[in-house]
C-alpha cells in the first residue's frame, strides 16, 4: 500500500490526518507532501484547494475527517473509536464540536498573527474561541487523558491539534488561555504526552517557532 499526504506541519486539520496515519503505523509508508492550501496543483486533486489531501492507490481524498474515517475503514486496528455507541457518539461529537465551534476562529488568528488585530477584535475572536471550547468542556471528563472512551480516538485527532494552538495564540494576542474550561486545560496537558499526539504537537512546535521567526523579519 503506498499513501501521499498532502499537508504541512503547522495544520491542525492536516495534523489530523497525519495523526490517522501515525496511529495506523502506515506514516512508513506515506510520501509527505508539503505543501500550504490554496494552490493551483492542490486545485487539480480536489476544488476545495485546501490540505490535507490523501492519494492513496489513485483514489484521491480531501476533508481532513473523511481522511480519518477512510483509514479507519481501511484499517481496523487499532480503532478509532470506541466500542460503544455511546462512545463513539461521544468521540463524533467532539470532532464535530472542534470542526463547527472552534476550528472557525483559528483563521482570524493565523491571519491575524501576519495582518495585526485591533483590541476589539482580539477580544470579539477570543470570546468566540471560549463560546466553542467551552461547548467541548461540557463532554470532556475530568482525569481522562482521552476524550472519549479508553484509547484514542477520531475526537483527539480533531480537538487536540486545535487545542495545542490556544496557548500559543493566547500567548500571542496577550489574552489567558482557557479562562473558562479547566478540562480543555486538563485535557491538552494529558494528551500532549500521549503516543502519537506528542509526535504531532512537536511538529507543530518547531513549525510555529519557524512562522513566529518568519512574521518578524
Ligand atoms: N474542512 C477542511 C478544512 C481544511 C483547511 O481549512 N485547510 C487549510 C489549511 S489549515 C487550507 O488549506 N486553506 C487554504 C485555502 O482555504 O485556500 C478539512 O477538514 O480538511
């Protein structure tokens, strides 16, 4: 079996599928294409031109959780997610949560860090983010280094490469992070120690460094 993907380090909706990939031990396996959305080739594999986009055997797959889902159909073991109903309800739900209540307020930030925010506007997407982060917080469980269920899953592939930025950006902006949600605080410190997760947030780590350093010359 032979995967490309499409990606760069610095997205948490590439991490993502890298993270699918990781967890599916087939990262051995995969050509790693680097590459930032909205490009004309991105345009010739799929109309969204947006990363990540997994080839895998000439079928051509963009949309960071269909990834997942796809490898997960792919290959079962080990699964991600839960074995019961309301596990993997649970762990849907989270990712769906990162995608519609949080995922969104990432861009005015990445764009913001280059272009400058005005107070206002800073406090405008930072309440939007807490709004979005607290909506995870109401399903997370206290001492759980997982989001949903006993192992990893399709929720901390989605929630903790977004989760990994909010200090990062908190730190940036001058704002507190996770001024409301205890457990997304919690959470991120658990998970960001978890195999193949810290993989994940190192990358990110070294690719944020190099955008902060870029940004200031
Ligand atoms: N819903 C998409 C969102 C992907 C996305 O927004 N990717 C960004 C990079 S983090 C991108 O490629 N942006 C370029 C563009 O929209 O032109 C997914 O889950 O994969």
């Amino acid at each position: 079996m032979t995967f490309k993907l499409h990606t760069t380090d610095l997205s948490p909706f590439g991490q993502r599928a890298k993270l699918a990939l990781r967890a599916k031990n087939l990262l051995g396996e995969t050509e790693l294409v680097d590459t930032f959305g909205g490009t004309d080739a991105l345009e010739a594999l799929a109309p969204m031109r947006q990363i990540p986009i997994l080839e895998h055997d000439g079928f051509i797959l963009p949309e960071s959780q269909t990834i997942v889902d796809y490898l997960d159909d792919l290959i079962p073991a080990p699964a991600l997610l839960p074995d019961t109903a309301t596990g993997r309800a649970t762990a849907r739900l989270l990712a769906r949560i990162a995608d519609l209540y949080i995922a969104p307020h990432f861009l005015a930030l990445i764009v913001g860090m280059r272009e400058g925010l005005r107070v206002d506007q800073i406090v405008v997407v930072f309440n939007a983010l807490n709004e979005g982060l607290g909506f995870a917080e109401h399903y997370l469980r206290p001492d759980q280094p997982y989001a949903a269920g006993n192992g990893l899953s399709v929720a901390d592939l989605a929630l903790a490469p977004f989760l990994f930025f909010v200090p990062h950006f908190a730190d940036f902006y001058g704002v507190r992070a996770f001024p409301n949600t205890p457990k997304c605080a919690a959470y991120l410190r658990a998970i960001g120690k978890a195999d193949p997760i810290d993989k994940a947030f190192a990358e990110m780590e070294t690719a944020y460094k190099a955008r902060k350093a870029m940004l200031k010359n």
